[in-house]
C-alpha cells in the first residue's frame, strides 16, 4: 500500500486507542473503588474499639452483624468519650472485669441513652475473651457498662426468654491485650463504696476510641 494511505489509517486507529485505554483505567479505578468500598464494609460489621488502661491496652473486635443494637449502642458512647478516665469498678478472678459506671473520681458517670435490647440470643457465647454487656436484673436494662470474661461463664449465656434466661449478650472479643485482662483479674480488690470488689488501686481506661486502620 502506499505511504499515504498508512499514514491516514494509523491516524483513524488512534482515537479508538486513546478511547479504549481511557475505559480500560476508568475500570481499574472503578476496580480499585469497588474494593475499597467492600474493605470499607468489612471493617464496619467488626469495628474495633482501643481501651487503653493503667495496667496497658486492649483491643476489641465488635461484631456489628450479631448484636448490632448493642455495638451501636458502646460505639455511640465510645466517640463521645463516655468510657474516658472510668475505673474497672467490678474485678473478680477467675469470673470478669467490668467497667462503665464509676469515674476516677469517685462518681458514678451517667448516661442519658435509652437500655439497649438484650441481643444475647445471637449465638455468641460468654467465653473467655468476649466481651459483653452488663445489666441490672431485668433482661433489657444494659445501658453502658460492659464486661469482659476472663474464662467461660456459661451461665451467662442466653438459655430461653424468661427474667431468669435471657443471660448477657457478647458483642465482641478481645484481640489484643488478653494479658493486660488477666493482670487486671488478679488485682486485690476491697469493698469500697458500695462497690464489693473495687480494685485497691484504680484501674483507669484513661481512653476508649475507634481503631480507624491495622496500627491504630
């Protein structure tokens, strides 16, 4: 063929060039944003809550898809800073840590939120490491302390939907820092202002906040 007619033809190919390799990155980006957004999706069904304490830090892995009214619930009191400089006010060996009432200074911290519902028949267990949400005798009154097991308590598991059934709901489970739990367990504890098994020394969460990436 003639040169010319090379020359006219490589000219026509090229916008359809320029054009497929245009749609060929807007799909790699769309590609890249789609897996963003999944990642993005996972980490929001087990968000993962810092608690760092006197004696060192624990981190928690919240199980939105089992109990989300109640991870809901702790995340809402988590960002407003409600679980900042409060005490484990409830250390007993061998059972479960407790917090989310008493400040450091020796008053009780209120919260103005609702109870949330009992969601403790989700099939996750009071086993060792989970984390669950504590209440008053009535099934529906959690309302913002928490407790962490220190081995497995299944007579706190949901077992029919009586008074006496109903049991505590786990929401989520300790990734990191199962060491510091069982320092804080062994802890000497007295009876102290209405409190019978207040650690001797304050055990404090001077912060409690959302881990947003893997270092937090």
């Amino acid at each position: 063929p003639r040169p010319g007619a090379t020359a006219v033809s490589s000219k026509a190919r090229r916008p359809r060039f320029v054009a497929a390799a245009l749609l060929s990155l807007a799909a790699m980006g769309c590609g890249t944003a789609e897996r963003r957004r999944t990642e993005a999706a996972a980490a929001d069904r087990t968000p993962t809550v810092v608690l760092e304490t006197t004696m060192g830090r624990i981190v928690l892995e919240l199980d939105r898809a089992k109990a989300p009214m109640t991870v809901a619930h702790i995340l809402t009191h988590v960002q407003a800073g409600f679980y900042d400089s409060v005490v484990f006010h409830r250390v007993i060996p061998n059972f479960i840590i407790q917090a989310g009432q008493l400040h450091v200074s020796g008053q009780t911290r209120g919260s103005s939120s609702q109870p949330v519902p009992n969601e403790a028949r989700n099939g996750l267990l009071n086993l060792r490491g989970s984390v669950a949400m504590a209440r008053g005798w009535q099934p529906h009154l959690g309302a913002r302390e928490f407790f962490i097991n220190v081995k497995d308590n299944p007579g706190l598991n949901f077992r029919d939907s009586t008074v006496d059934g109903w049991g505590y709901a786990v929401f989520g489970r300790v990734i990191e820092g199962m060491d510091v739990v069982d320092r804080i367990a062994a802890a000497p504890t007295r009876p102290s202002g209405g409190y019978p098994n207040l650690p001797v020394t304050p055990i404090v969460i001077t912060r409690a906040y959302v881990r947003r990436g893997p270092s937090g």
